[in-house]
C-alpha cells in the first residue's frame, strides 16, 4: 500500500497550479500546499499500518487495500468502514473536509452499481470498476469538481453566453473526448492524484453537452487549477495559527482548455440523466454524505472540547450559564454523533448489496449542518469574549526579553501559565477568527450545496412523510363528528 512518502514524491509531476498569477513549480514543498500534503501524507501513512485497522482484503482485486475505498457489504463491512474513517478523522480533528476517503467513497459506489454507467449510447460499466480497482491497488487521492462555475445562478450552462464556460464536451475522437471550460469546487485538487468532474446540479435537455463524468489526473496537459488565496504562508507560526499551519486545504477553479479525456476515463457521456443517476441510483450520494457527517462530527467534538477548556482556565465552569452554554455545545455535537450511529443502525443493502446509511437519520442531520456550525461557533464566540483579543501579536512577544516578562505576568490564569493560556486562545481564534475559520464557516454552510437544497431536495424527500401522513390518517378516522 502506498505510503505518504510516496505520495509526496508524485506530487511533483508538472501539474498546473496557478497562484498570484505564476505556476507554482512544486506543490508538495511549497509554503502555500507542503504543510497539508504532508498533513495528507501522514494519512496515507496511519492507513500503510497493519496495527492501523485500515487494511481488508479487497475482492476486487484479490490484494490488501485502503478499507475507506472499499465497499461495504455486509452491516459488520459498513461499521469497519466508519471506524476506518474515524480513524482519519481523528488525526485532523475533522479540519480536512475532502480527505481522500470522501470522493473515493463516491467511486467505490459508482463500482457497486455498474449498471447505472451502461445505460447510456455508450456502456461504459467496465471503466468505472476497473478505476476503482486502481483506487484500491495505487491507494490513490481524488479530489472532485462537480459543481458549475457561478456565471449565472439563474440559468444553466446552455442560457450563457459565451461557449464553454462550464465543461462540456467540445468533440470525440478515436481516442476520446475533447473537453473544454470550467468546473468548481475542487477542494484538494492542487495536491490530489486525480480529479473526477461532473455535474451535480440538474440539467436541462438543451445542457447534453456539459453532462459528463470522467476522471482526469491533476497533471494532464491542457488543464490548470486556479486556487483561491492561500492562507498557510501569511501564518506566523504554528503557535500562533495552530490549524491554518496544518489543514488549510487548496479550493481551486479548474480550467480546461481542450483536454483529451480518453475513453477508458469516460463515466458519462452526454446524459443528462447519466449524470444525475451516477449519484443517486448507485448509493454515491449518501454513502459519500456518511463520510462527510463522521468527519463534521469529529470536528464539533473537537470544538466542544476547546470552548470546555476556555471555561476551565477562565474559571468560570461552575456558573450556571456557563454550563446552559456547554450543555447546549453538548447537545447540538451529539445530535450529529447520533444521526452518524443511527444511519449505520438503520442500513439496509441495495439491489447489489451495497449497505447504505440510513438516509433519515442521515439527510437529517445534513439538513442541520447550515444551522449547527454557526450556532457552534456563536456558543464559543461567548464563551472565549475579549479573550482572544488580548493575545500577543505573536509568540515572537513570549520569547522577546522586552515583552515577555509583562506577558508572563499579565496573561495567565489561576494554575495557567501565560505559554499554555495564550497557546489556546490563539487555537480558539483560529476557530472563529482567522481567514481560515471564515472559509470553514462559509464551507461547513455549503457543505453539501445550498441549505434549501439541502433540506428540500434531500432531508424532505428522505424523511418518510407517508408514514407520518397515515399515521395521522388513520387517527382522524378513529372518530367522528357527534351531531345530536
């Protein structure tokens, strides 16, 4: 199994990654990607463990492989399969939102059902298992950009003007398809091994042209990765931005300018219903979602813990609504632990035997997500006050003979020395305040799209209404108008 050394080392492969408009030459040690490649890396490594517990035997392919690409079928297969993630999850904190477990979840899905890819002009079932099975073999990390660039919210790509602005297919040839424009939000992209595109958002009959899904590796020539600004270089110190300094994922724009995507790589070729099917008739969407629910609740957790400790060296645990507080800290982050154990209480297997989360519990909690993390980072906001305010400006203050003697005396707390208080309000800033907890906070909104989807096509549609509905039926039938 590939080890994080390892994938370091082919991170230097020519790929075309665009910051403050020059070409960053090597991603795996440049300030702006080393720190979380390396952050990736040690995943990969923590999974290369036998005592790791990350390891099955693939039957796919016959060797050992990374249980989080791996695909569940059996309940016992889908409760390893969240410890397996958890594991991943923890070494974070939850602060890696798109680790490779969570498009890789998406492909092992996808290969459950090949089916779904052979309804098509084309059959192309036997590409999406045999790139699974690379997942499984080379350990690999997809990135994905599934959603179109934000040209007009109003309109689908064939209402814009101007040809080409989301990626679609511009011409086939014996060797593949020819792809053209661009897609969004490729988080991790810059750093990852591949990147699958398609569309997540619903077409029209006149978009054929932009319903797609292929797999493309990050280096391939004509396609480029436009990054947002990076927040990993401005940081002082691993002191003074304790997670920017580690997990500041690369969200990128990516760009094609008429790149061949061999046909061995093409999903789905101009399909409108391909496209939509390949997330929702194969288990994708809400095995890759029960993924993505472990690590947020692992990241409230991880919250939880740092606004308990501020109360403690604050010395205010004890006051009454300082614990209302907490308790309701408490109640939101196990709200979203629940949901995580009910969808694996409440699987059942698919027509493959795929075991999929249950989608109430699971859907549910999604439709909170919006509402949870702001509400999370308000309870904290309260509890830390003006003290992540009077902060030093940086550990240069605690080191400096000049400055270090007043900070020793005036920043501390009973039983807290200034080091170890000043070291977690500076953690607790880079929850709440730093550029990179306003992308966190903006990200964990638009999670899984925007909220109203969220709730209306995914919580409403999944919670079982007609059960309720005749519940309630049959209640009001029970009795009738007594008219003397």
């Amino acid at each position: 199994m590939r080890t994080g050394t390892e994938y370091l080392a082919s991170l230097n492969d020519g790929r075309v990654v665009l910051v403050d408009g020059a070409k960053i030459e090597d991603v795996s040690t440049h300030p702006a990607f080393a720190p979380v490649a390396h952050t990736i890396a040690e995943l990969f490594d923590l999974a290369a463990d036998p005592s790791g517990n990350m390891q099955y035997l693939a039957p796919e392919t016959g060797a050992i492989a990374n249980r989080v690409f791996g695909i569940p079928r059996s309940a016992e297969e889908l409760r390893l399969r969240r410890e397996a993630i958890q594991t991943w999850a923890d070494h974070t904190h939850g602060w890696i939102g798109r680790s490779p477990d969570h498009v890789g979840t998406f492909l092992a899905s996808f290969a459950a059902h090949p089916e779904v890819f052979a309804d098509g002009q084309r059959d192309f079932s036997a590409n999406v298992k045999a790139f699974h099975q690379r997942v499984l073999n080379e350990n690999l990390y997809l990135s994905y950009a599934i959603i179109p660039p934000q040209v007009s919210r109003a309109t689908t790509a064939s209402g814009w003007e101007g040809e080409y602005l989301q990626v679609g297919v511009v011409r086939e040839t014996d060797e593949g398809i020819i792809v053209r424009g661009s897609q969004m939000l490729a988080t991790g992209a810059a750093i990852a091994d591949e990147i699958f595109v398609s569309c997540i958002k619903p077409l029209g009959p006149d978009d054929q042209d932009f319903a797609v899904s292929f797999v493309v590796p990050t280096a391939a020539d004509g396609l480029k990765l436009y990054c947002r600004r990076p927040y990993a270089p401005a940081a002082t110190s691993a002191f003074d931005y304790p997670l920017t300094t580690r997990y500041d994922e690369p969200d990128a724009l990516v760009v094609f300018d008429d790149v061949l995507i061999p046909w061995d790589r093409v999903f789905v070729d101009r399909d409108t219903a391909g496209v939509r099917r390949q997330f929702f008739d194969t288990g994708a969407h809400a095995l890759g979602n029960w993924q993505a629910q472990i690590r947020f609740a692992t990241k409230l957790e991880f919250i939880a813990g740092v606004a308990r400790r501020v109360t403690q060296v604050n010395g205010v645990d004890k006051i009454p609504s300082v614990q209302e507080k907490l308790g309701e800290l408490a109640a939101l982050v196990s709200s979203v632990e629940s949901a995580v154990l009910a969808a694996e209480y409440t699987a059942e297997p698919d027509s493959a035997g795929q075991w999929i989360p249950g989608k109430r519990a699971l859907y549910g909690s999604m439709g909170l997500q919006s509402e949870i993390y702001p509400r999370v980072l308000a309870i904290l906001r309260d509890l830390v006050g003006g003290g992540v305010l009077q902060l030093p400006s940086s550990i240069e203050d605690l080191t400096s003979p000049l400055t270090s003697g007043d900070l020793a005396h005036y920043v501390q707390s009973p039983g807290v020395p200034s080091e170890e208080r000043i070291k977690l309000f500076k953690l607790a800033w880079d929850i709440i305040g730093s550029e990179f907890a306003g992308r966190h906070q903006q990200y964990e909104l638009f999670y899984a799209g925007a909220p109203f989807v969220v709730k209306g096509a995914y919580t409403y549609r999944n919670y079982g209404y007609e059960q309720a509905l005749a519940k309630v039926e049959q209640f009001l039938a029970s009795y009738k108008l007594d008219i003397a």
